[in-house]
C-alpha cells in the first residue's frame, strides 16, 4: 500500500513509518520545516515539507494514496496562548481527513487518545475497574487544552464518518514508551527525569502503559481490519499501573533506586501554580503544570481488549517497553555519566 502519514517525526508517528516500510509499504511522510528527523534515520520513505493547514498541499500529495494515517497532533500541556493548538488538532483534521476522503483513500486511521474515553470510576471495593471505547467521557474530564482540543477533533471524524461516509477508523493510544522517544513525550521525560535522578518525589496517579511498538503495529491493524466508524484503545491488559508500581518497574529495569517519597496534591498543585507564573513571563516550558497535576488526580485505566481481538494488537509486557525505552535513553546522549550506574 502506499500511505500517508502526518507527525511521521513524532514518536508514535517515526514508529509507525518505521513499522510500515518493514511490513513492504510505500510511504509518503509530511514533515514540518525543521522538524527533528531524529527518530526517522536510516528509514526511506518519501519527504514531504509542509503542515497540515495548506489544504493545497494536502489535495496535491495524498492524490494516489491507498491508506491515510493522521498522527500530527500538538501536545503541549502548557502554552502561552493555546489557540494555535487548536487549530492544528481541531481544523488540522478536519483538514487531513476530508482531504483524504475526497482523493479515494480506502482506510483513513485517526490519531485519537484515550484522554477522549471515560475515566474509570471507584468501585465499592476501592478499585478503579479499567474503561472501554463505549465509556462516554464526561465534559468535566476535559481538564485541559490538549484534552479538549482532541475531544473535539475526536468529534470532527465521527462526524465526517456519519454524514460523508468517510473510512475512517478511530485509534485511542494511552501511554506510549520504548525507543524513538526524541523530543521526549511527557511520558518520555519521566523516565529520563529517572534515569537522571531528577525525580526526588512522586505524585500518585494511574497510567495504562504500552509499548510504543504495540502501538504503531495497531495503526496498521486498524488499516487492515479495523471496522469504519470505530474506534480502538490502543493499550496493554496488565499496563495499569499505579505511579508508584511504575517507578518500581523503572527502578529494576535500571538498577536505580525509586524515591519513596509521595507529594501530597495540594502540594503539586501550588507547585504547578508557581511554575506557571513563572514560565509567563520566562517562555519557557514550566517544570510542573497544572494540567498534569489535575490529571494526576484520576486513574486513566483502560481496557485494551476490543483491540486484542478484533485487530490482534499485541501485547508487550510493560517492563518491556521499560527496558527498551531505558537502554534506547541511554544510548541516544539522554542520561549524564554519573546517573548511569549506583
């Protein structure tokens, strides 16, 4: 097949083109002016620079594309101004995906996240069973822009999958790690924040983790055998772990020791108020945000199952994904010498 693929120098999006050529596919990466191509070396493919707002462009280069995957997406949990967000993850797909539909592309994969699923509610028993794709999320859960800004563009597929027909098949990734991590993630910047001994406490939260791998091969998946109009978490079964259960994975992977201290949330939260306040006015990225914090407070615990079968997406153990994600850090310049061994 020959693809498309936006946000091919982020890191789901280097991992999906990655994953592609060697399944024998043609690809047709679009990259921004001086976007990091870090994570796409060695890989041929062919370059396309522009963004996804030149609709021109667009109807020019996915004119004989036979599937479409729109991974291009800001995600930023902190930004002076947030209106451009919007208009790369809201208009932006709109974009992409009617541009797509009208050049006769037969499958059309959407970059979504499980930040669009409901949020696992307390069971009588204390546990937080784990969402599925047919959980609603509620309008409270969008606590912040990134969240809201992909809601929406959410919204913009199924609506173009409902009125025009589109093939559009929806993919909900949860938390990507593994290799190829360059910028890094947020997700990304935990563990190299650990691996540097920059993580002196921890805030409790609950993320389902999964590797990056998984993730990019479920894209294909869904190309392959994803029903129209559906969408798909893209996660592991035994990836929800508890902040604490995480940093305990990461403290065997690499032989680093894990703090055991716990930040109270008011704490975090005052912190992430200070970073902000200071970040205004500095334009640089705050060390703590609000955004994180509130999301912090909730178990994102989700169910993968739907993929499993449908797709078969596979299923890597998360201390896996750790292992990989911790020697490619290490590898790649992103742990000083001293932080490398006890």
């Amino acid at each position: 097949m020959k693809c498309f693929v936006t946000g091919a120098s982020g890191f789901i999006g280097s991992n999906l083109v990655r994953e592609l050529l060697a399944r024998g596919h043609r690809v047709k990466a679009l990259l921004r002016a001086g976007a990091d191509e870090r994570g796409l070396r060695g890989l041929k493919f062919e370059k396309i620079t522009g963004d996804i707002l030149d609709r021109p462009l667009l109807q020019r280069e996915l004119e004989g594309c036979d599937w479409c995957f729109h991974v291009a997406a800001s995600y930023q949990l902190w930004m002076r101004r947030y209106a451009p967000m919007y208009e790369i993850n809201v208009q932006g797909t709109r974009n992409v995906l009617e541009t797509a539909g009208r050049a006769g592309c037969k499958k059309i994969v959407y970059t979504s996240t499980v930040g669009c699923i409901g949020l696992p509610k307390r069971a009588r028993d204390g546990s937080y069973p784990p969402t599925t794709e047919v959980d609603i999320a509620a309008e409270s859960q969008m606590t912040n822009d990134y969240k809201r800004s992909k809601f929406q563009a959410e919204g913009v597929a199924f609506d173009l999958f409902r009125k025009m027909g589109l093939p559009i098949v929806i993919v909900n990734p949860s938390a990507p790690v593994g290799p190829g991590d360059v910028k890094p993630t947020p997700t990304g910047q935990i563990i190299v924040d650990f691996l540097n001994r920059r993580l002196p406490a921890y805030l409790e939260t609950g993320l389902n983790w999964v590797h990056v791998r998984d993730v990019a091969i479920g894209h294909i998946l869904a190309a392959e055998k994803g029903r129209l109009g559906e969408r798909y978490i893209l996660g592991n079964k035994e990836g929800n772990w508890t902040m604490r259960e995480t940093l305990a994975a990461l403290e065997k992977a690499s032989n680093i020791p894990a703090t055991k201290i716990k930040i109270p949330y008011w704490l975090a939260y005052r912190v992430a108020e200070i970073s902000e306040f200071i970040a205004f006015f500095t334009g640089k990225a705050p060390r703590a945000t609000l955004a994180g914090v509130r999301m912090a407070k909730h178990k994102m615990w989700f169910d993968p199952d739907k993929a499993v079968r449908e797709l078969g997406l596979p299923q890597t153990p998360p201390a896996q994904a750790f292992a990989d994600a911790i020697a490619w850090f290490r590898a790649n310049g992103y742990v000083k010498t001293s932080a490398k061994v006890l």
